[in-house]
C-alpha cells in the first residue's frame, strides 16, 4: 500500500479558461464543435401532474406539468383544443428548471418559475423565459434562466407580470427539516423578487413565513398580493401586501399582512378587475366557498352579503373530496369557481355573489363528468368562455371549454372537450466513446424514461465531423430495451467489428437502482442486436444472493475473449454480502467469456473471479476499468476503501499475479499535508478513487480519478479534485512522472483517460471550482506528467445545453481531435448525449 502525501499549497491548482472563450472548440463538428443527441420520448405519465393553468387573450392555453425527477414541461394548445406545432417540439418544452409556475406575456412568451439545484439543501430560485415559439431566450438572465441563492433550500412557488411587464416571483428560502437553529419552518422566509423583462433583478423583500404554500397575484395597479396557507390555529392564512414597487404595504392590515378566513389552497388566489381579491377556502359541509376582499383585506360586504358566497348543490348530493377550490375572475366582475360536489364543479356567480341565471339556467354545470372526474383547475378565457382541467392519470390533460351560456363550447376540441397528452422527455447519457476507423466514433450510454421505470441501453454512432451516422440503427441510434432498467457502462470491439456493451440490468425503487445483474449485449456493425451471441444478443451472469453486481469496464483479450469487471455491492435494504456480515460491502467482480458469449470455465471460479481489494468490513470495492496487456495479463483499476486507488493484476487464467504489487495488488491513498498556525503540519487523508486505466508501450501504466465534494456536505463553494498517476510495470509509483509520480488536477474530477499518438495523457470529468454545477472539464498532460498550456489553457471547462449541469463521462482520440462525451440538458428536451470536440493539435511538442 503507498499513500502519497504533498503539502496543501504545492496542489496543482492549474489556470483554467473557458472552452468556448478559447479556440480550442473544432467548430466543424456537429454545431460549433458540439453534437446533442436525444433518444426520443417514453410516454410514462404515472408520475407527472398538473402544475399550472394560463388563458392567453387569442384563446390558447399554456399548461405546466410537474414530473418525476424535477422534470417541468410546458405545453400550448391552440384555441381550438390541440397541441401548437409552432410552440417548442410539437406543442411542448421541457424546461431546463423544476418549474412551479407559468405566466404568460402579451407577445406570447412564458415565464416559467421554480427552483434548480439538487436535493435538501442546494436548491436556489430560478426563472426562465421562452419565447413565443418555445426556444430558451438567451437574452434573459444568464443564458435564459436567473437564479437566487437566498438560503439553504430556495424555490419558487409562483409567478406573475406587472402591467409594465415586469416579472414578479414569489417564493420561500428555508432552511431544512433538523438543522441545527432552525426548526422546520423557524428559518423559512417569504421572498418576493421583480425582475426586468430581460431577467435582471429589480427589487427584492423577505417577509417571516410560518407555512410554506403560497399564492400570489398582480392587481391592475401593479400591486402584489400573496397569500400563504394556514399551518393550524396558531399560523393562520396570510394574506401579504406590497406596492408595485416590491416593498412592503405597512398600511395593509397588520404591518403588510391581513389574516384571512378559511384555508386558502394554493393556485386558488386571483385578483378582480376592480381590484377587489378573491381565494376559495375549503368548507367541510360544502367542499369549497369563494371570498372576496376589499384592496385593503377586509371582507367584501357586496359579494354574497359577507364577503363569501358558496355553490348550493343538489340536496343530499355527496361531497367529491378529491379536489378543493379554484377561482378565476371575469372581466365584467363576476366569478367563476371549480371544485366540490359533481353539479358545482363549475359554477359563475355575478358581481354581488349571486347566482348566474344566464350561466346554464341555475349557474352551475356539472363539468367533472365532461372531464371525466373531478375538476382541478378553471380559467376565465376569451368572450367569457369558461375552461375547466382534469389530470387522468396515464392519459394526459381532460379540458372543457364552456359558452357564456353554460354550454360546451363546439369550436374548442371534440365537441367542446379536448385531450392533451404530454410529451415526457427521456434522460440521455454517454458513458463510454470508441473511436472506430475513418474517423467514426461510437457512443454508448443510457436512456431512461423520466420516472426511472424504464431504462435501455442506448447507442449512437457519428461520422467525421459529428454528423448521425444513419447506416447504423434507426437513423444512427440504437436502442435496447430490457424487462427492467438497462445501464450501459463501457463498450469494447471485437476483431470483425462486433460491438460488446457492457452494464446491468435491475429495478428502481426510490431512485436507487437494485436487484442488478452484470450484463453484456453484443450488436453488429450496423447497430442490429446480435442473436448469435449469448442468449438472443445477450450475456446475464447472474447475482449472488444478497447482493447487486454490475459491469463497469470491458476490453477484449488478444484471442478474442471478452473481459468484463465491475462490483458487488449488497442489495439496498440488505446486511449480508457473500459470506461477509458488512453495512456497504463491495468486492472486484472479473469474468472472462468466450467469444461467443460463453463464460469461460477454466477462468477463475467457473469464469468468474470475486476480489476483495480493501479487507475491511465497510468497504465499497469497484473496479472501473480493465485493459488486456500483450501478454493476456489482466490489468483492472477501481476505488477501494477510504477512496483511494485500487490496482489488480490478474494472470490470464484468473489467479493474482505474484510478481505484481503485493499478492497482485496495489493500493494507492491520498493525503494533504495541513499547515496549522502553532501545530505542526498533519496529514488529512482525501478521497481520490480511481476510474480510469491506460496502458502504455513501454509496460507502464496510468490510473486516473478523482472526487466531486458536493454542496450538501457543507461546503458552499465546492470545488472537484482529480489525480493521474504513472506506475511501473511491477506496480510500483513512477517518480519520473509528474511530483514523485503523479499529477494532482485542480477543479476537474476525472472519470475518463486517454493517451494520444504522441503519448500525451488526456483527462476529463465533472468540473467545478468553487460554482454550483459541474461542466465538462479537460486537460491534458505531456509524457512527463507536466501540465499542457498549450491545450485549453491548463484545465478548460465548458457549459454544454441549456447552461445548466452538463457533465463529461468518456473520453476519446478521433485524428486531430479530442472528443468528450457526457450529459446535458437540451433547452426542454430532457438530458441528451453531450459530445463536444476540442482541437488536439498535430505536433508532438514537450
């Protein structure tokens, strides 16, 4: 075991510059030296839901769909009631934030307001804007989205415009759930922002919020009214005042804020005309009652003799629990409201509170069998027209357009009632590039569904110059599905051109995938599954009991064998791993198989070689990478226990090679060496597990890796790390190369390497330095290990898609080229395969 140690202030913290700034994008590929590429839709609507509901003037209307994973989808319909071709792709964008809200301009363009950041804490505020036609516009903000970091979980709830325009968001920053001196909602602020037309931030004003789901509206003088649900008797409803300028009313209420009756639901809260405010309240005798307020928060006494009116159903009518109220105001004053038993679910009143007899002859229509259950939202559109939603689950948007009379509209949809159904966006990744003869290179990851309920192995091969290579599969793309969820890894060719992709296949639950087994799928040249090779094109090798396994890594030995590694983990849930008592076990998994697809049976344990690398009883062992030398030896590089390199050389027929670090492994940890004002200097052990593995002509080797410090373990500011390091062919640490045998890389958290002709190691990854989000970072070294200025500055970085995370995965030598291969989000068409390609240059300088 070596553990490498280095003074904290002797790490290579090299200067970066961003790609785009710099010349090194080859501009004659794909578009400006970048190539997306999406793997369609997977329509899977368990898990998505109606999120909010805007009327345009000219009739169309805009829908916000919530989805799984923070997905947030935006939809126009026409007037007429179908999906706007001329809106995003087919009448549909998915948004690059986890969007709450939707405003729409008079131009036609949509503001779409929510959160970005993962998980609890690290979400801040964010709005986006898109153009009339659905594209991003770039103009607003920083590249068509602002974002406020204003706590420790920010997000969003809801948006709105001034008359001048003027974007008005209203939101909460909180801190989360048990923090220390912050009870669940103690820290919890209310934040109201106005932002320009063009995404720059105007004003801002924080308000003490007890409960988190809030309303908001713009009244015709531009002031803005929030509204905050009741957490109980002690927190009642809020309703919150400020001018149009985004400070606080004083004179309103008490300082800014008015208690309210009832419990206002969120979405239910609108502003009159006349600048009167209506909520709908839920009623347990009656499912839901309008109330409408003066401009200064005292109840209306011309509307229904209080300031409340109800729907008087049909006697001895049961109540429909599922949903509660939802108001709209009609510009001659009246009121329309949803909700509640089956003959209110819509119901207009005039501007005193009364009844509507010109609305249906009672004012009221039983609109939830229309839609086919119960109503959840209702709009006020053009003419007077009255538009109520349903979200059916597994078909899409039930909508209803209603007459001034009371009568389904026949110009809107089928006869007065339209189907919407949504278009859910799959998540593309490249895991793995292989560069192919004549300057084709091969992509190879995984496509999964929005909710993780279907994953498949997904395949992309491009022609010189990033261009779709359409010979291949379906257009240039190949997709594998499985009776669960595929995870591509790593690809390797055959002699003949057979294409061996590498992975597992399980189930979700909880956003963890589980129950995998390794699997291998072997495709022909032009993208067709294999059925000559194992069963049907593919190779399962099945889990022992208690555990999850899956491969990570595959190469091809001189004679044609197929090598795989990856891990074995225990099942989620679990406490048993193999013969092992462990709380997160892992252990090196090799197999060799033949040809064919057969497990090789003189290889290991029956073709298989389980390698415990770390010896401790909480460890999570992976090998990531593998390489077949001349001489069939087999060389694999992973992480092992405390995050640190793990190095095994095998013997062609499995056993450890003894001539080879110590019994066949190597260990390799890293330390920095802390300087304390008075203490003398001690090492800090630091994660750097090992994910990528070259070997070079002379015998040496390089492994590479690195570790992203995410934002929830407390740093603000997080900052990546990535390390290379040469060793000897006995696996001892070259100290000729770099500082005493390695390279420490500031800001890039390496996962891919590759060499090219003139020996040169190049090195990609997540990149991030002290921001938010990772981008695709590179650099590449000279044979000795010292930094190369001469490609992208040091350590280049560049922000792929919409301007959020993208982040690199493989890399790969094409000609003059280097391609790196990744994740990113597309401007409201998922996360797609990201390739980007920088100029290598040809001469082999030092």
């Amino acid at each position: 075991m070596r553990r490498i140690v280095w003074g904290a202030a002797l790490l290579i913290c090299l200067a970066f510059a961003a790609v785009a700034g710099a010349t090194t994008l080859d501009r004659g590929f794909g578009d400006g030296g970048v190539v997306m590429t999406g793997f369609g839709a997977h329509l899977d609507l368990r898990d998505h839901s109606a999120a909010d509901f805007e009327v345009e003037p000219n009739g169309r209307v805009v829908l916000g769909i919530g989805g799984p994973r923070g997905t947030f989808t935006v939809e126009r319909v026409t007037a007429a009631g179908a999906l706007d071709p001329s809106f995003g792709d087919d009448g549909a964008v998915t948004t690059a934030i986890s969007g709450r809200a939707v405003a729409v301009a008079p131009g036609g363009s949509v503001v779409v307001a929510g959160s970005v950041g993962a998980g609890n804490p690290g979400r801040d505020i964010a709005v986006s804007r898109y153009d009339a036609d659905g594209k991003l516009d770039r103009s607003f903000g920083r590249a068509g989205t602002y974002r406020l970091d204003a706590g420790r979980e920010d997000f969003a709830e809801a948006v709105a415009l001034q008359p001048d325009g003027t974007i008005v968001v209203a939101g909460q920053a909180a801190c989360p759930a048990h923090t220390p001196g912050c009870g669940y909602y103690g820290g919890s602020k209310l934040i109201v922002l106005r932002l320009s037309p063009s995404g720059r931030l105007l004003s801002r004003a924080g308000y003490k919020l007890a409960e988190a789901e809030i309303g908001m509206a713009v009244a015709g003088d531009g002031r803005i009214l929030v509204v905050t649900e009741s957490a109980g008797r002690n927190h009642p409803a809020q309703l919150i005042a400020f001018t149009p300028g985004g400070k606080l009313e004083t004179a309103f209420g008490t300082k800014g804020a008015a208690a309210v009756v009832g419990n206002p639901e969120t979405g239910s809260f609108t502003a009159a005309a006349d600048g009167d405010l209506l909520y709908t309240a839920y009623s347990a005798a009656h499912g839901y009652e309008v109330h409408r307020l003066l401009p200064d928060g005292s109840p209306d006494p011309s509307f229904g003799g209080s300031g409340s009116v109800r729907c008087v159903p049909t006697p001895n009518l049961l109540l429909n629990g599922e949903t509660a109220g939802r108001v709209a105001a009609l510009p001659d004053g009246g009121v329309l409201a949803s909700g509640g038993p089956a003959d209110c679910a819509l119901a207009r009143f005039l501007p005193d509170g009364s009844p509507d007899p010109g609305f249906a002859g009672i004012g009221r229509v039983e609109a939830s069998a229309t839609v086919g259950g119960a109503v959840q939202d209702v709009a006020a559109g053009p003419g007077e027209t009255a538009l109520v939603l349903r979200w059916q689950t597994g078909v899409g948007f039930r909508l209803a357009r209603y007459t001034a009379a009371g009568a389904l509209d026949p110009s809107f949809g089928d006869g007065g009632v339209a189907t919407v159904t949504v278009r859910a966006s799959t998540f593309d990744q490249v895991n793995a590039l292989v560069p192919l003869p004549k300057g084709k290179l091969l992509a190879v990851g995984t496509s999964q569904c929005g909710d993780w309920s279907c994953g498949e192995f997904a395949l992309a091969r491009y022609l010189r110059g990033g261009r779709l290579d359409r010979s291949f599969g379906d257009g240039g793309r190949v997709t594998t599905p499985f009776e669960g969820e595929g995870l591509a890894t790593s690809a390797a060719i055959q002699r003949g051109g057979g294409i061996v992709v590498a992975g597992a296949v399980g189930t979700r639950a909880y956003g963890e995938l589980h129950d995998t087994s390794p699997t291998l799928a072997r495709y022909k040249a032009d993208g067709a599954l294999d059925r000559g090779f194992g069963r049907d094109g593919i190779v399962t090798v099945p889990s022992a009991k208690g555990e999850d396994a899956q491969w990570n890594g595959v190469a091809i030995a001189p004679g044609g064998d197929i090598v795989a590694v990856g891990e074995a983990s225990c099942t989620q849930g679990k406490s048993e791993c193999g013969k092992r008592y462990c709380s997160e076990c892992g252990a090196y998994v090799v197999a060799r198989f033949h040809p064919g697809g057969a497990l090789d049976r003189s290889f290991g344990k029956a073709g298989v070689e389980r390698i415990d690398v770390g010896h401790n009883d909480e460890d999570h062992d992976a090998a990531r990478a593998v390489a077949v030398e001349p001489d069939g030896k087999i060389l694999i590089a992973g992480h092992s226990y405390l995050g640190g390199f793990g190095i095994v050389r095998l013997l062609p027929d499995g056993r450890r090679d003894p001539t080879f670090g110590h019994a066949g492994i190597v260990k390799t940890y890293f330390s920095i060496l802390l300087h304390e004002k008075g203490a003398k200097p001690f090492p800090l052990e630091v994660d750097r597990p090992g994910y990528a593995l070259a070997v070079l002509p002379s015998g040496k080797f390089l492994v590479a890796g690195g570790s992203e410090t995410p934002k929830h373990q407390g740093y603000e500011h997080p900052t990546n790390h990535g390390v290379v390091v040469r060793y000897l062919p006995d696996g001892k640490i070259d100290p000729t190369f770099g500082d005493d045998g390695l390279t420490e890389i500031g800001g890039l958290a390496v996962r891919a390497l590759a060499v090219d002709g003139c020996g040169r190691p190049v090195v990609t990854g997540p990149y991030s330095r002290g921001s938010k989000t990772n981008t695709f970072g590179a650099t590449r070294l000279l044979p000795s290990g010292a930094v190369d200025h001469s490609f992208t500055k040091g350590v280049g970085h560049l922000t792929l898609g919409s301007g959020q995370e993208s982040r690199a995965n493989a890399i790969a030598v094409s000609g003059s080229d280097v391609i790196l291969g990744g994740v990113a989000s597309d401007d409201g068409a998922g996360d797609d395969f990201a390739l980007a390609a920088l100029h290598a240059g040809r001469s082999c300088h030092r």
